[in-house]
C-alpha cells in the first residue's frame, strides 16, 4: 500500500442514526435558524418529518405558516448536518446566494459519485 492510499482522515464522525433538532443543527454549523429554513426551501437539506405529518411537510414549501409550523418538529440526519455545514462555508467564504449554493452541492454530489463509480471501474 502506497502512503498516499493511508492518508488518516480528518473530523469528526456522525452518524447517520444521529437526529438534530433544528437548534441544534443551527448551531453545529454556525448559521441562525432562518438560514438552516432557506436551506429547506432550497432543497439542500430536508428535514426528517415524524410520522402523521407527512401530508403537511409535502407542502411545506408552498406555504410560510406550514413551514414555521413545523419547525418544532424537525429532526436532521449526520448528512444534512454535512450538507448544511458545506452550504454555509459556500455562502459565507465564496458568497453563493441560496439556490446557487444548493446547485453546487448537487454538482459537487454528482461528481462525487462519478468519481466513484470510475474508481470501481479501475479507472
């Protein structure tokens, strides 16, 4: 095995299992919790609807008062924290507005798995 093929990885690990609340959330990526609802509106990151409320979360987008009013029930999985941790740095570092931020995440993701998927090929 080559050195560069047992280079350690860095961070902290979270797992999916893991839920955070939406203040939660907020604070593990440094962002109010307006922003982290920007996120959700533009589909960078969705929230974990409990059971029974699916039908309003469907239409959260469509309408502000159901959207607020979910908020107290929101859970967010370890991959929306590393998306909304990754969409905050864009904002803030290369100052990408909301819907350009959730492009470059799904562009970033699809090379990702391209990547990946050549790698398996031997590439």
């Amino acid at each position: 095995m080559s050195d560069e093929s047992r280079k350690p990885v860095e961070g902290p690990v979270v797992e999916e299992q893991v839920e955070f609340t939406l203040v939660e959330l907020s604070r593990a990526c440094g962002a109010d919790e307006e922003q982290i609802t920007t996120l959700i509106v533009e589909g960078v990151i969705e929230p974990i609807v409990p059971a029974g409320t699916a039908e309003a979360a469907d239409s959260r987008r469509a309408d502000p008062a159901v959207l607020h009013a979910m908020r107290a029930h929101w859970r967010f999985s370890g991959s929306a924290l590393r998306r909304a941790r990754l969409a905050m740095r864009l904002a803030r570092d290369l100052e990408v507005n909301p819907p350009g931020v959730a492009l470059a995440i799904d562009l970033m993701e699809e090379i990702d798995a391209l990547r990946a998927r050549l790698h398996r090929l031997g590439r």
